[in-house]
C-alpha cells in the first residue's frame, strides 16, 4: 500500500511540475526588488540563481521574478528569503510572460 500511494504521490508531483516552461535549479546569488509607478506588476522580486543558469529555458533572462499581486505572494518570498540565507539549493519551477521574462509558480528547496 505504501509504495502504490508513493507512487500516485510522485506521479502528482510530476506531472505538476511539467505544467511549467521551464525549471532552474542552484543557489540563490541576487534577490532586487523594484517599485515605482507600476508597483504589483513590475517583476518585483527578481531572483537571480547561479551564473550561467538559464531562467526557464534558452532565450530567457538569467533571472526569475515575483510580483506582488501573485497568488501566494508572501509564502513564496519568504520561502526564497529563507532559502538564500540558509545557503540552500533550490528549484524553481517557472512560466514564460512577456517574451523573456519567467515568472515563478513553484519552488523546491533541497
């Protein structure tokens, strides 16, 4: 029973996770935030991982970003603060707006 609810269990999981363009996984270096004029919709927090990672696939920008009109903004910031002080590796699973951008919907934390 326990390896057939495991299975289901990562199936789920899995699948979820392909709802997404794309994924980037490493250390927090940069977190910025912006304001101004256009405040809730102007990648406001924009996460940076380690050089080199491709945000949500080639084509994109080196960074992924939170607005603070998103759907469970405050839980996901904290999420991304708590990881970059502890020095974590994290997955961030990412859906492409305008073009370049990608804005984050999920994040895993290893």
């Amino acid at each position: 029973m326990r390896k057939i609810l495991l299975a289901l269990t990562l199936t789920l999981v899995n699948a979820y996770a392909y709802a997404y363009d794309g994924s980037a996984n490493g250390k927090i270096v940069r977190m910025e935030s912006a304001g101004g004029a256009n405040a809730g919709a102007n990648f406001d927090i924009r996460v940076t991982l380690a050089p080199g990672v491709a945000a949500c696939g080639a084509g994109t920008v080196d960074w992924v970003y939170l607005n603070t009109t998103d759907y469970n903004y405050k839980a996901m910031l904290a999420t991304l603060m708590m990881a970059q002080s502890m020095d974590k590796t994290v997955t961030i699973y990412s859906t492409k707006v305008a073009g370049q951008y990608c804005n984050i919907g999920w994040i895993h934390i290893t």
